[in-house]
C-alpha cells in the first residue's frame, strides 16, 4: 500500500473575507485528499489585526518560518481605512513573493459552466484563457522615493525594473505553458509610450519566440489589450503581462467571467524547493466582510492549483470538476452570482459533488 503523503501547509487567511473563504477551501481540500494524503495546516494569524497589535503585518522572523513550508495557502490583505492598503501589501504578501522568489503568477480566466458574464454572446468556448503575470519586480518592484515632502515641489517616483534574467525566465514559461494549450501566446505592454522598458520586453519575447517556432505570438498594447478581451475574448489563449498590466488585466478577466470571486492564482517559485503561494485573485472585499457571503470559489480553485503542484493531480482534478459541476447546476451560489447560498453551503455542496 502507498504510504500517504503528508503536506507542510502555511495557512494565512489574512483579512477581510479571507478569514472566511479558506476555512472553506480547507474543509473542500481535506476532502478531496481524504485516505490518500494528509494537508498539515499551520495557521498563521498574520495581517492588518496583527498590525494592530504589534505595528507589523507578520513577525520579524515571518519569512524564516514560511520557508520551512510546502506551500503557503492565503486569503486576502487588506483592511481599510483602518491601514493603509501599501502597508498591509508591502507588510505580507509582496515580501513573501519577493523572498521566495515567485516568479510567475498563473491566473486562469475561463467561464464556468452555467454561467453568464457580462459578455451575453460569448460562452465557456470564447473565454478560456490563461494569464501570467511578472511577479516580483517590474512597476511592483518597490524602487522609488519622495523628496521635498510637504512642499510644493514635492515628488514622487515609483521606478519600473525589468531585468533580462526575470522577464526572460517569465516569458519562457509563458511559451511552455503555451505549448500545452492552443500554442498561442499574447504579450502584453506598452511599448509606444514607454520607449525602455517595454521595447526591451518585446525584444525579450521576440528573441524567446525563436526557441518556440510552433507558437503563434501576437504583441498588443495593454490598451487595446483590454478593449480585445471584451470585445473577442477568444483571440486569447495564453497572454503574459508586467506586474501591473497582467494585474489589473486579471480582475478584468475576473469581471468576464461573472464575478471576481472566482479567479484563483499560483505564484509560483522559481526554485522548487521553496514554497509557492496560492491565492485568490480577489482582495479582502471589507464590504461584505464577516456576512458569510462571500464566494469560496476562487480560493478552493486556487487550493486545487496547489494541490496540483505538490503532486496531487487527481485530487486537485476532482475539485475542479466539482467546481464545475456546481457551476451548472446553479442553484447553490453566492450573491455574487444572484444566488443565496453562504460560503460554507457552496464549500459543502463543492464537497458532496467530489
Ligand atoms: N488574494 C490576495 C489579495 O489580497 N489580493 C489583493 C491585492 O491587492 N493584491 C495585489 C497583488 O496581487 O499584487
């Protein structure tokens, strides 16, 4: 008989509803690894109460104690007006991708069965799609500063960093991942405007592209990137965009999918032997923080990506089709999706169609 796999789990759930979306993912993950692997959840009480208490998002040796971790499963940060939304992510979640060195974030776009966008002619065949986002620099790279404060000839810089070695290493991913899909990759910048650094992305791409003949690549400007993935969200199968772009692109993605409680996201380390992140693409949505309304879905995918990457593929399959088979039946959803069903019922249902 197999011996069972036993998992080192970190567990934030930070603020907001993500105090509430990973109990959920938790209950959903424990079921579908039951008999065969063990989850061993640590959790951590970190974020914006924690700052409260003690003036800092995670303790002094936070990052110490993540590293002796297989994954890291997080909710959310973010809690204002009570801290200030740069602290709370420049205190936990940027940090940890910077130590760990999460290169990419994997952020799947794809309507779900049963399910309508905004989008009224456009179907799960139209929109299915994968994004990666430049993870630990960029215009995230936190290079930058103000001089003259208080005055009237205040400035402030905020410094976008694109190395040759990262943006390399994320576009080569991007081409690999393409390869598994439709083999088409859509690389995302603003290169008119922005004469260095995104000329020197689309040079990048163009000198990786050589190494993958059998993908098809299209560069579009972020702009008219945006106004695409309404207009014809098929044209997109596999696209890769700067910290920022890819970001705010996804919680577009997350919008045509119906609701942004349903994007999850994978940030993955370069080096296998320290612990990805995995996450909802959604924030701590402190408006119905604490109602048990919030919508599990985003996380539970986001648990079955890391269930995924620690080997566990037909556990991290049989939610998805869980999720699926939820998602068309339709009569057990949250408000987000014009449901009634609270979060722990949509984990509960997620768990009966295991
Ligand atoms: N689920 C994690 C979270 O709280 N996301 C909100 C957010 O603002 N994230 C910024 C980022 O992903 O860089």
């Amino acid at each position: 008989m197999d011996a069972v796999k036993r998992y080192r789990i970190a567990v934030i759930p930070g603020d907001g509803v993500g105090k509430e979306v990973i109990p959920a993912g938790q209950r959903v993950l424990e079921a579908a690894v039951a008999g065969h692997a063990e989850l061993a959840w640590t959790v951590l009480p970190w974020g914006s109460d924690y700052y409260r208490q003690t003036g800092a998002m995670m303790p002094p040796d936070g990052l110490e104690i993540l590293r002796g971790f297989d994954a890291i499963y997080l909710g959310a940060v973010g809690d204002p007006p009570h801290v200030p939304d740069h602290v709370t992510l420049w205190g936990l979640l940027l940090p940890i991708r910077k130590a760990f060195d999460l290169y990419v974030n994997v952020r799947p776009i794809k309507l779900l069965p049963g399910l309508q966008g905004p989008l009224r002619n456009k179907g799960p065949e139209h929109i299915d799609m994968v994004f990666v986002r430049e993870n630990t620099e960029g215009e995230y790279a936190g290079a930058g500063g103000r001089v003259h404060v208080g005055t009237p000839h205040e400035v402030a810089l905020e410094t976008a960093v694109f190395s040759r070695f990262n943006v390399e290493r994320v576009v080569r991913y991007t081409f690999e991942l393409a390869r598994t899909r439709r083999k088409r990759l859509t690389s995302i910048t603003k290169s008119n405007a922005q004469q260095h650094a995104m000329v020197f992305w689309d040079a990048v791409v163009a000198e990786v592209a050589r190494d993958y003949p059998d993908v098809e690549v299209t560069s579009l400007l972020v702009d008219a990137a945006a106004a695409l993935m309404v207009r014809a969200p098929e044209r997109f199968d596999v696209a890769v965009g700067s910290n920022l772009f890819a970001d705010i692109l996804t919680d577009l993605g997350g919008a045509l999918m119906g609701s942004l409680g349903l994007p999850p996201s994978a940030n993955l380390a370069y080096n296998p032997r320290l612990p990805s992140l995995f996450e909802p693409v959604h924030g701590s949505a402190p408006d119905i923080a604490g109602r048990g309304l919030a919508n599990p879905i985003a996380t539970v995918w986001a648990g079955a990506m890391m269930l995924d990457h620690l080997g566990e593929t037909e556990a991290a399959n049989r939610i998805m089709t869980a999720i699926e088979a939820l998602t068309a039946e339709g009569n057990v959803l949250t408000p987000d999706l014009g449901g009634t069903a609270t979060t722990d019922q949509v984990a509960g249902r997620i768990i009966e169609l295991l």
